[in-house]
C-alpha cells in the first residue's frame, strides 16, 4: 500500500469514530439536559411560571438579539451581564435580605459574620435541592424563593422597559431604552432567565453537581469548579504535552526523508494562466468582500465605544436606530460572511484556472451566486433591524429575524437561503474543476483533498439547519458548535493548510506527492483533535461530565499541530525566497505567513489560555474570549482572506505594476492593530475581570458595578490607537484594490526568457 | 472616567506641544539643513505615535465632557482645521515637488496649528481673532 492511501483509510476512519463519538455525546447531552418544566409552582400552591412562559420568553431573549445582548449560560455578548449568573446571584440576595430583615437587620450584609454564615448554610439547601418532579413535570419553590423571584423579576421588566429610574443601569449595559417594549413580553422573558439560573444553581438528581457542571462561580450557594474541572484540565495539559512530544518524535524520525531537493521552475508556471470571463467575473467577489470589511471595522468601532457610552457615539443617540445588540450582531456576522466571500471569489477563481476548462454558463453561475449573496446580507440584516426594534413580531421572528445564536443569528430563511447558496458554489467549482480531478489528471490528489475541504465547509453549514424554534437550548448549542467549532478548528484549518500548499504545487515548489502527504498527514492530525474537541464549548451548557472529559482532553490536542507551525512557516518563507519570480507573490505569501504567527498566538496560545476547564470555568464570557476570539479569527482566518484575494488578482491582473508601499503598510497596520487591541484592552480587562470572578463569583466580573469602574474605561479607551492602526491598514488595502482599476500601472508581463534569464543569474 | 480628567487632559496638551514640535523641528532640519533624519523610519514612528497618543486623548476628553465637533462650534473648526493642517503638513513635508513649495506649506501648517492652539484655548471658533471683538 503506498503511503498516500494508508493516509486516506486513516483518515477515514478517524472520521468515522470520531464522529460517531461526538454524535453519541449529542445523544447523552439531550438525555441529560435540564428539563424544562411543565409549570413552577410555590409550596403554597400559587403558580409561579409555566413552561409556555419560558418558551415564550426565550423566543423574545432571541428577538432582541439573544446572545448578542448579554449572555446565557456564559455565551454571548461582554457588555450586558451574563443574564443567567445575574439572575441567580439577585434571586440569592432577595432571599438572603428577606431572611436578614425577619431578624429585624436592615440586610444581609449588616448581620454579624455568624448569623450570616448560618443564613449562607440554610440558602445552599434552599437552592441546590432538586425539587423537580419529572412524574408531574413540575418544580416546587419554597415560599421565600416565589417571593424572591418576583422582585427580581420586578427588576428585570423595568431594565428591559424604559423606566428612567433605570436608565443609569441600561446605559452600563448598553441596553436601548424599551428593548423589549411589552410588559406581557418582559414578564415572560423574565421566565427564561430564571430558568437558566434554576439549571445553573440546582443540582442533577442524585448528584452533587448542578446542571451546568457548577458554573457560574458562585460562593454563596457553593456553586464551585466540581472536582471533574481540576482533573481533565491538569489531563489535558498532559495530552497536549504528549502530543507534542509524539509528534516532535515523528518530526525527527521523517526529518530530511520528505524533502529531495527538485528542480524549481525558472519561470512562473502561473504566468501563462489564461483569464476565463468566469474568472473575470469573480472580480466583483474581491471588491464587495472589501465593503463589507471596512463595514465590519466600523461596526466594530461603534460596538466598542457602546462600551463606554452605551446608548450614545459622540452626542449623537445612534441606539434608536442601531443599538449595540444590532452593531455587535452585524460585526461577528460580517466577519464570517467577508472571509468566506474571499474564498468563495478565490475557488471560483481558482477552478478553470487549474483545469483549463470555462464549463458552459459558468459566467453566469458567477454573477447569479453573487447577487444572491447580497441578497442574502442585505435580506437578513434587515430582517435583524426589524426583530431588534420589536416591530418584526415573534411569530415572523425564528423565519425571518434574529434567531440570536452568536455566529448563527440570521433568520431560519436566510439560512436555507445561504446553504442553497453554498451548495450551488461548491456545484459551480466541482464542474470547473472536473477534468482536474479525473482519474489519472496529474494532482488529483491534493486537488481532491482541497475540494474535500470546500465540500465539507459547504455542507457542515448544514448543522445550523439542525435546531428548531423550540429546541432545547443546550441541544441549540451542540449544533451551533457542529456549524461554528467544526469550521473553524476543522475544516477551515484544512482548507487553510491544502489551499497553500495547494498553490506551491501550482507554483511548482513543491512537488505533488510530497505536498499530497503532508497535507493528509496534517489534515489528521487537526481532525484528531478538532472533531471531539467541539465539546470543549459545551463544559458548562447543561451538560454531563463526560462532555466536560473529553472536551478538555482532546481541544487540548489541537494545539499539538500549532505548536509546530514554524515549521511550516519557515518552509512556506523559503520557498518565496527560492526564485526571483516569487517576489511577484511576496505580499500573498506575507499574509501566509501572518496565518501561521497568528494561528500560533491566536488559536493556539489564546485558545489554550481558555481551554482548560478550569480556566473556562471562570473565563467564559470575560474579555479574555474575545481576546482569543479577534486574534484567532481575523488573525487566521482574516489574513488567509486577505492573501487569498491578493493571490487571485495577481492572475486577473498579471500585467499591473503593485503600489507595494500601500500592501507594506496594510499589512503591517493589521498585524501591529490587532496585536495592541489584544495586548492593550482585552488581555488586561480580561485579567482583571478573571481575578475578580475568582475572589467574588462570575457575576460580579460581569455587573455594572465592575464594568463601570473608571478603570475599565481607561482601558477600552486603550483600544482606539490599535484600532484606528488596523483601520489605516484596511484603508490601505481598499485604496490598493481600487487603484488597480481606476489608477492602473501598466509594466508588462516580463517574458518567460527574461524569467528564465533572472533565474539563471540568481543561481550562478 | 472623569475621575482621569486632568490627566487625560493633561496627556493631551503635552501632545499637542509635542506634535507641534516635532513637526517644527523636522521642517527646521528639512528646510534649513537639507539633513536626512526628518523622514528616517524613527523619527517618522515617534511621530505617529504621539499623534495617534494626542487623537486618543481627544476623543476621551469628548465624551468626559460631552462637548462634540458637530454640536459645539470650536471643536468643529478644531477638528476641520486639524484635517487641512494633516495635509499642508504631509505637502511640507514630502508631497510637494519643489523644496520652495514645502518650505510655504510647511509655513502655513504651522500658523495653522498656532491658529487651532488659539482655538483651544479661547473655545471660540475665532480663536486669537476673539482678542479684536
Ligand atoms: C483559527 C482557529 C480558531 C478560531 C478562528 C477560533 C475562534 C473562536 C471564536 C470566534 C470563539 C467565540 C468567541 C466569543 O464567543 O466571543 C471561540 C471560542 C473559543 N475557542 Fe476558539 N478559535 C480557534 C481555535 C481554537 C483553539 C485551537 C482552541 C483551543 C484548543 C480554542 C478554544 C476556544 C474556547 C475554549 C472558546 C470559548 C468557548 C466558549 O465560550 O464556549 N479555539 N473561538
Ligand atoms: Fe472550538
């Protein structure tokens, strides 16, 4: 057997077990969900909720903007509280006052240590009891927690109404004035969040754990990191440790094996690519991903300053028409639709150019696809504008509005609609790219694995299409992290590793049965670690242990491949170096480069900053998320975009000189930006918030008190040189495109003999 | 936020003298001694960064006293006058093509930055002119 195909049957069958595990794990985490209760009623007998409030109130958590307003269970937005730690520690306070007052203190914090500590011993029993009946499907409150409840529930209908005595609280939380304009509404959405403070704080039958594993650290209820927490993330730093070590042994051992030296090309193999009107037309794709990212950038910046205004940008009252709950959902969803605009121009680029072949209509498939795609932002943003201003009605909102699920919020249409969009790309790139991909066409194998890659991006879009307006919510989120995890750590870094070392080959620096190898030998060690290791968003989603266990212990593995990507940059660096030609492709490989730096420090050093149970325990939802989150998407991901599209208008427009003092700066100004936002802002915040969260409870890293501290101010501010040096760096990269059309450069495609020519010079 | 004001403030005025000066000081070794080191890469990104230092501050100082271009009058004249010194500067600097011509926009940026001083100090739209009223 050669040694390509017993990587395949690996491959496959890593697959194969791998998903049949996480798809059991899906099994388990819907049998152990937290049950969602026919009714709440008080030992007396009054009715406190019923489960047709709760559903009620969740579908008006997601027209607001759901997770993009706050958080549940630790996910969501930074600004607003974390809804469901808030919910629990307010209900803890009302109950604890009530008790102070009947010893006739003022509250709870004016009793002697002594009464308080014995008030503390009565709450735990009061809240970790189990009291749901799974026979009547019904929870019983003690009297004190029903009265407890309405006056928190009382807090909450004023702060989502537009009550000005809690104006101060809406502006800390960047909340507009009537988010949620019915009374009837806000009532029900209170009934939400109780329920998802009720899982956090109860404990399973027969356990000592609550239904989110313990989270939210909460002292007073002794809600802590269970032991499982402590054990599978001191495991998991061991299974990263062994990994590295394994594969640093694999790395010795087929040292100096893979790489005879070959003849490299005196001229660019590329530099004859014919420019077929289908791959004219993606040239449309390269300019409106551009719109949308400077967009993006702006979103961004109002979405930050939010944070220290919440209902203002410089005087101007810009919440009525575009709250924060709407600018950050627009931010993250425009990252994702930019990035995957670039490469969805660069594989319709791509396709004819590698087999030579323009399938009939493919021009049109082009333009079609493209005029969908802006349907589909324009459709769904609007739709979003309407659900957050409470004007859409809940009964459009799950088809047509914002769903609420971070990365996943457009409406249910929408999301049909870009699916059907994905399936006609990959149909549009398979027909192009057919004749390279029959048997016997030469790279058909690294050619199939990129196409793999493409298809599989495609498809596990699909898993966003899993859940139904009325799933459960902890089985929302297993989806959502199939669509959100399996992109992101599997098949993107797939599809980013085949796609470069797609185009050496291409290229002619590599040789096909080399790149071939590595690529499968790279794509199993990612799916290793990424495939099982999407649990390790689901810790503390209303889950079992074993999701904590394996979660932990096999993200940790991701890492692995990380820690190596030196290697690959150092390669991917001397190959531009290897011929004078390359220099034509020196900022496409530069932004190469910058994915490997950033996939080190972003993904792997950031994300494993978090990874740890122990450590998400408390970081989840502080600043230290999107601390990874920035520098692992835009870094990766970002700068694949970026040299992607680079790489494909070298071919639209091989006879133009470049403005390469305008890349030099944009590419400079992204990496130095994105480095002093994390370095400046999100890596202190983070860290004073995660202290915080240890020494006093995740709520109070997450209340107004603490976010409004002067402090914390200062540091957001910190953000603006950073951002404004990124946003001079995608000003640059604009201005460079739109040159290339209005201000063009001519200098000639310099011939094969004067190539051949500087290639035999450079080697004597 | 406000608790930081005099110090926001105070980082503030010190880049705005700081600004002004390496700007003076570079068209001086420009202009008079034709010597290099005013476009070197160092001088250049000191020079950068105290302006992104002085545009930070300023939009704190903003929303600290919720005084902004647009509404109040000589922030807008500040902030529209800033823009046109930011280009007779880069023309006094580098852009213009002889060195006559950069010598007199360089001229113009800095009686244009005294004027937005001015400005500032008198929170008026005519700045020194309020001296004549
Ligand atoms: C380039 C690859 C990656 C990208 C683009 C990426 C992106 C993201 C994003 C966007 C989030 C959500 C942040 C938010 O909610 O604001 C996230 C969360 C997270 N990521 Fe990554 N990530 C990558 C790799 C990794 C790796 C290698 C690890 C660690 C092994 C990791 C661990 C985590 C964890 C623990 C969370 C938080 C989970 C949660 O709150 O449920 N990520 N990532
Ligand atoms: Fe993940």
């Amino acid at each position: 057997m050669t040694n390509t195909k017993k990587l395949w049957i690996s491959l496959a069958i890593l697959l194969v077990a791998s998903f049949s595990v996480l798809l059991l794990m899906g099994r388990e985490i819907y049998q152990k969900a937290p049950p969602m209760p026919e009714q709440v009623v008080s030992t007396a007998g009054e009715t406190i909720y019923t489960r047709a409030d709760m559903e009620l109130g969740r579908r008006v958590w997601q027209s607001m903007g759901g997770m993009q307003l706050g958080s549940i269970w630790g996910h969501g937005g930074y600004v607003a509280p974390d809804w469901s730690a808030d919910w629990l520690h307010r209900e803890i306070m009302a109950v604890l006052n009530a008790w102070a007052a009947e010893e006739g203190a003022e509250n709870y914090a004016a009793l002697s240590p002594e009464r308080q500590a014995a008030l503390k011993g009565r709450l735990e029993g009061l809240f970790r009891t189990n009291t749901y009946d799974p026979a009547t499907g019904t929870i019983t409150l003690a009297e004190e927690r029903a009265r407890a409840i309405e006056k928190v529930s009382g807090h909450y209908e004023q702060l989502f109404g537009n009550d000005p005595a809690f104006e101060p609280l809406r502006e800390a939380y960047a909340m507009k004035d009537d988010t949620v304009p019915d009374a009837e509404h806000r009532k029900a959405l209170g009934a939400f969040f109780w329920w998802t403070a009720w899982a956090a704080g109860t404990e399973r039958p027969g356990d000592t754990i609550t239904y989110t594993n313990n989270w939210p650290s909460e002292p007073l209820i002794e809600n802590r990191p269970p032991a499982s927490s402590f054990v599978w993330s001191a495991f998991s730093v061991l299974f990263l440790l062994a990994g590295i070590g394994l594969l640093g042994w694999h790395y010795a051992v087929s040292h100096g094996r893979e790489e005879e030296p070959h003849d490299l090309p005196p001229f660019d193999p590329m530099r004859g690519t014919v420019v077929t009107p289908s791959m004219s037309a993606t040239a449309k794709y390269f300019w409106v991903l551009l719109a949308l990212f400077l967009v993006q950038i702006l979103l961004g910046a109002i979405t930050a300053h939010y944070q220290v205004e919440g209902q203002v940008q410089y005087g101007f009252e810009l919440a009525n028409v575009l709250p924060y709950s709407l600018s950050r959902t627009w931010h993250t969803q425009l990252a994702v639709l930019w990035i995957a605009t670039a490469w969805l121009g660069t594989g319709l680029y791509i396709a004819p150019a590698i087999s030579g072949y323009e399938p009939p209509y493919q021009r049109l498939g082009v333009n079609f696809l493209w005029i969908c795609l802006i349907i589909i932002v324009v459709g769904s943003f609007a739709g979003q504008w309407f659900a957050v201003m409470q004007t859409l009605g809940l009964e459009n909102n799950f088809w047509f509005g914002h769903q609420g699920w971070e990365y996943a919020d457009m409406g249910r249409f929408w999301q049909i609609f870009l699916f059907i969009g994905l399936v006609l790309w990959l149909v549009l790139v398979g027909r192009a790219l057919w004749p390279a991909l029959r048997p016997g066409a030469p790279g058909r194998s690294i050619t199939g694995l990129l196409f793999l890659s493409t298809v599989a991006i495609g498809l596990f879009f699909g898993a966003a299409l899993a859940w139904g307006e009325n799933t459960h919510i902890s089985m929302v989120e297993y989806w959502r992290w199939w669509l959100v995890h399996l992109w992101v750590e599997g098949f993107f870094e797939v599809f980013a590793t085949a796609v470069i070392a797609f185009l050496f080959t291409r290229l002619g620096l590599l040789k096909l049965q080399t790149a071939t190898v590595a690529v499968l030998f790279a794509t199993i060690i990612f799916m290793a670690g990424g495939v099982l290791g999407t649990l390790h968003h689901l810790y503390f989603a209303g889950t079992p242990t074993v999701v904590l266990a394996l979660g932990a212990s096999f993200s940790a593995l991701e890492v692995v491949p990380l820690a190596y990507i030196g290697f690959e940059a150092y390669h991917t660096f001397r190959l531009s170096k290897a011929t004078p030609w390359m220099e034509r492709y020196r900022w496409p490989i530069m932004f190469f480069l910058a994915v490997s730096f950033w996939n080190l420090v972003g993904a792997g050093l950031f994300g494993f900053l978090i990874n740890p149970p122990l450590s998400l325990y408390y970081m989840q939802g502080l600043n230290l998320t999107p601390l990874h989150g920035h520098t692992a998407l835009f870094g990766v991901y970002g700068m694949l975009g970026i040299g992607l599209v680079l790489f494909c208008l070298r071919g639209l427009k091989p006879e133009l000189a470049w403005n390469e003092g305008l890349l030099k700066v944009s590419f400079w100004s992204f990496n130095v930006g994105l480095a002093m936002m994390a370095l400046f802002t999100l890596l202190p915040l983070g860290t004073m918030q995660l202290i915080e969260a240890i020494n006093n409870g995740y709520w109070s890293a997450r209340s107004a008190e603490f976010m409004q501290q002067p402090i914390v101010d200062l540091l957001v501010w910190m953000r603006v040189p950073g951002d404004t040096i990124f946003s001079i760096g995608a000003l640059a990269l604009v201005v460079f495109v739109i040159g290339l059309w209005v201000r063009p450069r001519y200098q000639g495609v310099p011939t094969e003999e004067e190539e051949r020519a500087a290639t035999t010079k450079a080697r004597a | 936020m406000i608790e930081f004001y005099f110090e926001i403030r105070a980082v503030h005025i010190g880049s705005v003298i700081l600004s002004g000066l390496i700007f003076f000081l570079r068209g001086v070794g420009l202009h008079a001694f034709k010597a290099s080191w005013p476009m070197a890469a160092p001088v250049r990104f000191t020079s950068y960064t105290v302006d992104t230092v002085l545009l930070t501050s300023a939009m704190m100082l903003t929303v600290i006293l919720q005084q902004y271009p647009l509404a109040d009058h000589w922030l807008t004249v500040k902030v529209a006058l800033l823009i046109i010194y930011i280009v007779l500067g880069a023309y006094g600097l580098k852009y213009a093509k002889t060195p006559r011509a950069r010598l007199g926009f360089w001229l113009a940026a800095l009686a244009l930055y005294l004027y937005i001083v001015s400005v500032a100090r008198a929170h008026d739209p005519l700045g020194v002119f309020t001296l004549l009223l």
